[in-house]
C-alpha cells in the first residue's frame, strides 16, 4: 500500500467511527478514491464498531447510575423494581413490537450505529447484546455498501 492508500484507509476508519457518518456512506467514497475494496470494508467497519461498542458500554454505565440516583432520590431501596413512566412504557411496547433486529437494521440507515446501540441500553438490553445486534448489523450494511460500491463501478467502467 502507498501512503496515499493507508491515509485514505485512515480517512475511512475515522468516518465510520464518526457518528452518523456511518460506515455504509465512507466505505464506497474509500472504494471511489481507489481503496482496495476489503481494506476500505474493514476500516470502515472496524471504526464503526469501536465507537459502538463504546457507545454500547458507556450508555450502560449511565443507564445504571442513573436508576440508581433516581431511586436514591425516592428513598426506595437498590432492589425495588423500577417505575414505568409514560415514555419508559412506550419505548418498551415499541421496543416488544420490533425488536431490537429492527432497531439494529435501521440504524445505519437513520438513526445512526452509536445512537442506536444508545437506545437499546437505554430501554433495557445489555451493552453485550447492544453491541451483538448493531454491530451484526454494522458489518451487514458495511458489506452490502462495499458489494454496491464495487458492482457500481464495474458497471460504470470505472474500477
């Protein structure tokens, strides 16, 4: 790889690890500037995956912080179960209705990977499954933009 190659390489793992300049948008613009398809597909993904994880993990940390400062605030005791507030029981039925397959396949598309991975710890999955569902999801996009941005080009006479 020419220096070129591996600051372009760069360019894509740090906009995929951008949020909502998701992987699926940097990955064909790594392809179109002449980034060998695989190496513009993992950098893209790779940076998209640590900020989820990150992301992930953090919104976790916050999440249970934070139940537990409100519950310290109402002098109820570290075991109680929570209280279910009129956004809370929405999210959750939206959440019941879709699944988190829906919210993890539509959050490259919209939403963004780090704010979905957000959303769902937030309702109430795990960091661990946060991270398993949007990132599964992550590297599906990424490889149908990588496949797109190839055929395009092939088609177009450009690669």
């Amino acid at each position: 790889m020419s220096a070129g190659q591996i600051l372009v390489a760069v360019g894509v793992f740090l906009g995929g690890a951008t949020p909502w300049l998701e992987a699926v948008v940097v990955i064909p613009a790594g392809i179109v500037a002449g980034l060998n398809p695989v190496v513009a597909l993992l950098a893209g993904a790779v940076g998209n995956l640590v900020t989820v994880g990150v992301a992930a993990w953090s919104g976790e940390r916050i999440r249970r912080w934070w139940i537990a400062r409100r519950r310290r605030r109402r002098g109820e005791s570290p075991d109680t179960a929570p209280v279910s507030t009129g956004r809370r029981a929405r999210a959750e039925r939206i959440a019941r209705r879709w699944g988190m397959p829906a919210l993890a396949l539509l959050g490259p598309l919209g939403l963004g990977t780090q704010l979905s991975a957000l959303v769902a710890v937030g309702i109430g999955a795990s960091s661990r499954a946060a991270f398993a569902w949007v990132g599964a999801a992550t590297v599906l996009w990424s490889v149908v933009a990588a496949v797109a941005a190839e055929t395009g080009m092939n088609i177009a006479g450009i690669g």
